[in-house]
C-alpha cells in the first residue's frame, strides 16, 4: 500500500514522505525517480552488477548548510504543489524510520551555499 502523503499538513510527519524509491514499489507515492537522471547511472551499475540491489546512501553530514522554513504558504490548503518543501530534510524527518528499514526515502531537492570567485571581476 502506498506511503500516506496529505500534503496540506504543517507537520512534516503529519504531512508523510514523498516516496519514489523502487526498493518497495507498493509504498511509492510519486511519480518519477530519486535523484532524477542519476537515477539512469544506478540502473546502469544495477544491470552490471557492480552495486548491490538493495544500496541505500550514506547520508552522514547531508544536511542543509542553512535553514529554510517551514513556511505557512507550505502547508496552505488549495495550493498548487511543485515541489516537496521538506525535501531537503528526509534525512533528519524521517531518520528513525529510515534506520529502521521501515522507509526507504532519498531527498527530493538539494539546498546548497556557494562562494564564487571570478578573477576577472576581482581584477576589473
């Protein structure tokens, strides 16, 4: 049976995970695949037998480097959904379930803080 998702709850574990995973295709509740097109290369490395069938990430230090939300517009009744607004933390939400077995979950969005030099600005 698919995971529960009632997407306008304020509580992520309320709310339930996105899950796309195909370790347990019933509990799937999304379409599509975790990590999108590097979805291809696991299928790759699946069919040459060069990753076990039931891999699951290491998410050790995967957390965000900054805090986004939760946001009101997250939980609004009626609105249009685009993206999963805990993506980011599947992780840290879910982790008890996930070390459990119970979920098998992956990120749906990445949060990411950069520093970029260009020489040629510095320079001008």
């Amino acid at each position: 049976e698919p995971e529960p998702i009632r997407w306008a709850k304020a509580d992520p574990h309320e709310r339930g995970p996105v899950v796309a995973t195909v370790t347990h295709p019933g509990r799937r509740n999304a379409v599509g695949a975790h990590s999108g097109t590097y979805s291809v290369y696991r299928a790759v490395a699946l069919a040459a037998h060069a990753s076990p069938a039931g891999f699951r990430p290491d998410f050790t230090n995967t957390l965000p480097p900054c805090q986004i939300g939760p946001h009101p517009a997250w939980s609004k009744p009626g609105a249009i959904v685009s993206l999963d607004p805990w993506g980011h933390l599947p992780q840290e939400i879910f982790a008890k379930r996930m070390a459990s077995g119970e979920l098998d979950v992956r990120p749906t969005i990445s949060v990411t803080r950069s520093h970029l030099d260009l020489p040629e600005i510095k320079e001008a």
